[in-house]
C-alpha cells in the first residue's frame, strides 16, 4: 500500500475525486494535483481536456462511484485524454474500502503493509 501511495503522490497526473472530503483525506496523504466534481461533467471534461495529456479518476468504489467512473473515462478518453486505471483498480482489488475519504483511516488501521509486488 505504500508503494501505491508513494506512486500516486509522485504522479504528475490530475487526480479527480468526487467531493471535498475526498480531496482532503488524500491531501492529508500528502497527495496534490486534486480536482472535485464539482460542475456538470461536460464542463468538468472540457477543462479537463485543454489542459492535460493524462488523469487518475478516483471515485468511490460504490455504484455511483462506478457510475461516475465510467462516464468521466468514456468522456475523458474521447477528448484524447488517458485515463490512467491502475490506481484504481489496485484499491478495487486489494483493499475493502468503499469510498476514497476512508483512505487515511484504512492504511492507519492496516496492520501489515501490502507487498510492493501488488502494486
């Protein structure tokens, strides 16, 4: 988990996450370069789109977050924008947690670290 971690702070990619307390939990972290859903996705894509080659969408892994995912990476990826899945998918296939704002609490409550090969 803390290679995950160290990789996602030294990313040079937008990371778009749903809400403040999503962004605030992965400051906390020390992570930076974080935007919030916060204007219609067509206008959130748009700017998106001018200004950056590649993004991390860390939405909740929830239904809606699933929803929300997969509607900014259909329209993000049209726009010539990558979509960079593996942060993601590793917290998908690793962790339990539900939605990004548990992140700090879920890696002080871990007691024994994921192995670099996971990620």
């Amino acid at each position: 988990m803390h290679l995950w971690l160290e990789s996602l702070k030294s990313s040079d990619k937008l990371i778009i996450v749903e809400g403040n307390k999503d962004r605030n939990s992965l400051e906390s972290l020390g992570i930076k370069n974080i935007i919030t859903i916060n204007k219609p996705i067509f206008r959130l894509v748009e700017e998106i789109s001018v200004n950056n080659k590649g993004v991390i969408i860390l939405t909740d892994l929830d239904k809606h977050g699933k929803k929300l995912y997969n509607i900014l990476r259909h329209n993000l990826q049209r726009t010539g924008v990558k979509v960079d899945n593996k942060f993601r998918e590793f917290l998908y296939n690793n962790t339990k947690l539900s939605n990004i704002e548990g992140l700090v609490k879920y890696m002080k409550n871990r007691e024994e670290p994921l192995f670099i090969e996971d990620f």
